[in-house]
C-alpha cells in the first residue's frame, strides 16, 4: 500500500535535485520519464511475481519448484468398508491437492476380503445383510459367494480406483495376502495390469535393464524413481515365504543402484505385512518362519542403505511403509530386538478394513517429502460425514455398520523357533 506515495515523493525529490543542478528541461523531462517507466515496470513485476505465487498454490497437481516440498498419500486394507472409506479418501486428497502438490496415493495392498462378502458388496445387494467380523456371515450362501467371487476385483476397480482417477488423483496398487486368496498370482496381474505397468513404471524397467537389474513386466514387485526417491513396493502377500529368494536378489541390486546415484536422496518402502519384530509382530512377517527369516534379511539391506559401512559410502534416507495391522501407528520398527537399527517406519491400515483398536478410525497418511529427501507425516482422518455421503437404505445401514461395528482383532501369533541362516 506504501509504494505508489513512495514513488511520489522519489520522483518530486529527483526534480528538485535536476532543478537545483541546472539540468536543461528536456533532459530533466526524460530522465523523470525513464525513472517512471522503471518505477512502473518494477511494481508490475512485484504485482506479477505475488499473481503468479498464489496460482501456483492454487494449481492442482502442478510440479513442485526446485527447493520446495511435495507430498504422496498412503494407506492400505481396504476390504469390509472401501467402497463407502475409499471415495471419501480420495475426495480428501483431491481437496488437499487443489493446495499441494500431491502426486499420487499409494494403495498398500487388501483390497477385498475374498475369504468371505464384504459388507459393502453384500449391503448394496441386500440391506438386510448381516455382517460380521472373522468368519463368513450366516446369510452367505454357496451362490451369493460364487458371485461375489466373480464380482469383488471388478467392484474394487468401479467402485474404489475409479474414485481417484475420476477425481485425477493418480493410484499405485500393491499386492496383499487377501489378494492370493482362491486367486493366483497370475490372476492378479491380469486383473490389475494397467495398473502394474503404469508409465512409471515400465519406464523404471528400461532403465533397470541398462544396469543389469531385471524384473517382469507387470510384477507385483517394482520400483519407480520420482523426484530424488526411490519408491520401491515388495510383495510378501504369501506368508509361506514372505520374501523370496529372486525378489530379494532384485531388492539388493536396486538398492546398490541407490547406493550409486547422487541424485537418489531417499528411499522409501511399501509393503503389505510389516517387517519382523514390529510393534505389531503378532500380525506381520513374524507369523511364519519363511516371514521371518526373509523380513530380517530385507530389514538388514534396508539398514545397511539407511547406515552404510565405510567412510566413503552415502547414507540414504529410509523409510518403511506397511499396513496389515487395520490401525494407524508410528515408529513400528523402535523395539528392543532392532535396539540401535530403528527403521523409520508406519503402519497404515485405515482404508476400510475392520479397526483393530477400540476406535475406529479410518483416512490415510499424507507425506511431505522435503529438499533435503527427509519427511513429514499427519494422518488425515475421514468420518461418516465426509464427503461423498452415500444415500439409501442400504447406504445408511453400511455406514453405521462400518462407523460403529467394524473392529476386531487379529487371532495370528508369532511364529517360534525359527532359526534363519544369513
């Protein structure tokens, strides 16, 4: 509001002194012109610069300068209750990314129960459907299931992905242990190949193959680089052998290749099971022996990034993402048993599935990702009243079910004697 005055009393000032000095009055006109012209320029300029600052805030979707933080969104488990928590998720962050740049949501792998209905399937069809946690309802019958089985990745797919690409909200997917449930692996890529050989990460590939680092096209396996992170997914969906030895190869290769890379700042891993000895070892890679063994052999590669040996070896920042366990947590891998070797890590599993705490608590976790490649974490709530509000009898009954029923506790326990050779 100061600057039109003080270019006032600049150019009144300057006049003085051109008078007081004997300037000619032509040469004291030009000069005031040329003063002006500037004063002129340089408040467009400052007017242009703050336009310009404020539509880049307001841009959606747009690419983060040089030197400032961009974010990605994460969650996982979205059986039970998805097709009500899973468009309300999306909507929430295609609100935030009308602010930030936000370049995509990443789905950590569960995405039907498949062992039995969903309640949102089943509800949809029949209001009247009893849902339960755990074992199948009393109401499923041998044909409803058969349907349901033929019906529960096409829904996800109407349903839940289609929320964020309707709201241009781009979506990764990984594989969890529901996902091999009466399916194949191979059924999975087929259904989900669009998907697994995104842009992204079919260009990832081709530049893995020029260093010798080699992985299917299509897998459920993969990494991308984005803007200084290697975002890498690892499939231990089948808890009979957890990591196996080829993906552990591959994991070790793509991580040397980080090692190597300058311009690789941070490395950041999802996954659906947690790593062993997490705070949630009675619902993770713990329960099985195979679990075990190749979760410590993946936490050792992954340590050894985050804390490498030798004066001229260059630490990355790492970084451990998984659901599985249906609640959010922070810091799952500061235990005892890892003592001096504390991955950063979260448990996300909020995105539908039934709650295994007292509250039910549903959303997703928004990351920042700053200049330095360290990040910033809040978790974004979603309620029943969050946009979009499904409508209808059998919409009402869902949401109440899932907003006031939908929690439980997970029966597995850690796997014991086990005794894993390095």
């Amino acid at each position: 509001m100061q600057q039109e005055p003080d270019r006032r009393l600049l150019l009144s000032h300057l006049v003085r002194r051109a008078a007081a000095k004997g300037v000619p009055g032509m040469k004291a006109t030009r000069l005031i012109c040329l003063i002006t012209c500037g004063s002129v320029l340089a408040g467009t300029f400052v007017a242009a610069r703050d336009f310009s600052s404020s539509q880049a805030r307001a841009f959606i979707g747009s690419a983060a300068p040089p030197g400032h933080s961009w974010y990605f969104a994460v969650s996982g488990d979205s059986r039970d209750c998805g097709d009500l928590i899973m468009p309300k998720i999306a909507r929430s962050v295609a609100a935030k990314r009308a602010q930030l740049p936000i370049k995509f949501y990443w789905h950590l792998g569960d995405f039907r129960a498949l062992y039995r209905i969903d309640c949102d399937m089943a509800k949809r069809s029949n209001p009247s459907f009893k849902c339960i946690q755990g074992n199948a309802s009393p109401d499923e019958t041998p044909a409803l299931r058969k349907k349901y089985l033929e019906a529960a990745w096409p829904d996800f797919i109407e349903h839940e992905v289609t929320a964020f690409e309707q709201a241009g909200v781009p979506i990764y997917l990984g594989i969890g242990n529901h996902e091999t449930i009466g399916k194949t692996r191979d059924e999975f890529r087929l259904q989900f190949k669009k998907w697994l050989t995104l842009p992204a990460l079919r260009g990832q590939r081709k530049a893995d193959l020029k260093k010798h680092i080699f992985s299917k096209e299509g897998d459920t396996y993969f990494h991308f680089v984005m803007k200084n992170v290697d975002f890498i997914y690892l499939d231990n969906a089948d808890r009979n052998v957890g990591f196996s030895p080829e993906q552990l190869n591959w994991l070790a290769q793509v991580l040397k290749a980080d090692a190597d890379n300058d311009s690789v700042k941070t490395i950041i891993v999802g996954m659906h099971a947690a790593l062993p000895h997490s705070i949630s070892s009675n619902h993770a890679m713990d329960e099985t022996c195979a679990g075990l063994c190749s979760g410590l052999q993946a936490y050792d590669l992954l340590d050894k990034a985050q804390n490498p040996d030798g004066p001229q070896s260059k630490r990355k920042h790492v970084y451990v993402l998984a659901s599985h366990s249906h609640f959010f947590e922070e810091q799952i891998y500061n235990t005892p048993k890892h003592k001096d070797h504390v991955l950063p890590g979260w448990i996300v599993g909020t995105a539908g599935a039934e709650q295994y705490k007292p509250e039910i608590r549903y959303g997703y976790m928004l990351v920042e990702v700053k200049p330095d490649g360290t990040i910033e974490t809040s978790f974004v709530d979603v309620d029943r009243n969050s946009p979009p509000v499904l409508s209808g009898d059998w919409a009402d009954k869902l949401t109440n079910y899932c907003f006031d029923e939908n929690k439980g506790s997970p029966t597995s326990q850690p796997a014991q004697g086990c005794h894993c050779i390095n």
